[in-house]
C-alpha cells in the first residue's frame, strides 16, 4: 500500500486538485455546530480536506502513508503536524481528539485492518466526539469489477483491493461504535468534470 500511494504522489503529484470534497464542506459545517475545535485526520494526502477545516478556526493534526505526499502539502503551504505512516500503526500520539474525518480510505483496508482502524480512531476521541468516515458504497460503478476476494471485496485494479459498503455492514462495522447516522453522498470529481462523480456513504458516530 505504501508503494502504491507513494508512486501515485510522484507520478500524479496533486492528483485530485485543490477543492475540498463535498463530504469535508459538510463535516466542517457539522463540526462547527458542534465546536469541535481539534481534529485528526488519517490519510491526509496534501491537505485538500484539511484546509476547509484549518481556515474556519479547527486544530488539524493528520497522518499520510505517502512521504511526496506530505512535502506536497508542506509545499502548498500546510504547516500542520502530519505523522508520517500507515493508519494501520496507529496510534501515533496518546492524544484524544474532539473529533475525526477521514476520506475514501476505509474502502482501502482489509476486515481485519478495517476493525483495528476504527477501533484505534474511537480510542482517540474525547467523549462526547465525533467520528465521520466516507467510503464507497455498493452503488459506485467500480462495484463488481475486476478480481473477487471475498464478499463485497475486489481488486479494481493492480495493488488497489476495495471492500464496498451497503447499509448492512456499516451498521454491522459501526454500531459498536456510537452509530449515529449514515447517509449517501455522491462525490463529484472537481478537477476533472467529465468523470462522473463516485458514490459514497458518509458515516458519522459520537463516543
């Protein structure tokens, strides 16, 4: 996974451009209602969802498996605390955090990677925080294709393996977790509009 990301970093660089996803434009919104003042971040790229939250007053701390991707975000001018590894180590500090976001990353992981991450975000939240994850769901049409690992499991593409959710496994995953709600959430792709956007379920949980 790491090779992966880095040599996608090299080569694309600021692959998805700078606008934040729509799903983060959301979150920020959400947090603020809720002042939540200190959030992490996992799989933080260059920072294109971070600084929706860093521009509207919100302590960003992330972490990124891809070490081009962090000087890409250093570069854009994003002097935040990023750790640099997998969420599959975490956690990085003993710190507990008001809140959480985390983008298109859980799809990424294998079951029991998916329960130790979420286990690990959970165990870093204040009480009373929040959690939001958005991950692909079984209506996005990369659903079905390429090589079947298990159920709703498949490898899209060489070296990027996808679990896809429906309303049952997030249930499944999260209600141990302080499930509050989920809801789809299609992501258009902002810098290249002629792709059509990629559906996705944003899950919000409160320790």
């Amino acid at each position: 996974m790491t090779e992966f990301w880095e040599s996608s970093f090299v080569e694309k660089q600021t692959m998805w451009g700078f606008e934040p996803t729509d799903s983060a434009i959301v979150t920020k919104d959400f947090f603020l209602e809720r002042d939540v003042k200190d959030i992490l971040v996992p799989g933080i790229g260059y920072g294109r969802n971070a600084k929706v939250f860093i521009d509207n007053g919100i302590n960003v701390t992330g972490i990124e498996i891809s070490k081009t991707a962090i000087d890409l975000a250093r570069q854009n001018g994003l002097d935040i605390r990023i750790f640099h590894g997998s969420v599959t180590d975490m956690p990085f500090d003993n710190k507990q955090y008001d809140g959480l976001f985390c983008h298109a990353l859980l799809h990424l992981l294998n079951a029991r990677e998916r329960d130790k991450f979420i286990q690990d975000c959970y165990n870093q939240l204040k009480p009373n925080g929040y959690m939001i994850f958005t991950t692909v769901s079984q209506k996005a049409p990369m659903f079905g294709k390429g090589k079947k690992l298990d159920k709703d499991y498949y490898e899209i593409m060489e070296g990027v393996k996808m679990f896809f959710y429906d309303a049952d496994s997030i249930k499944k995953q999260f209600e141990k977790y302080g499930l509050v709600e989920f809801s789809d959430i299609d992501e258009p792709n902002k810098d290249l509009k002629t792709k059509p956007p990629i559906n996705f379920l944003i899950v919000k949980c409160k320790k």
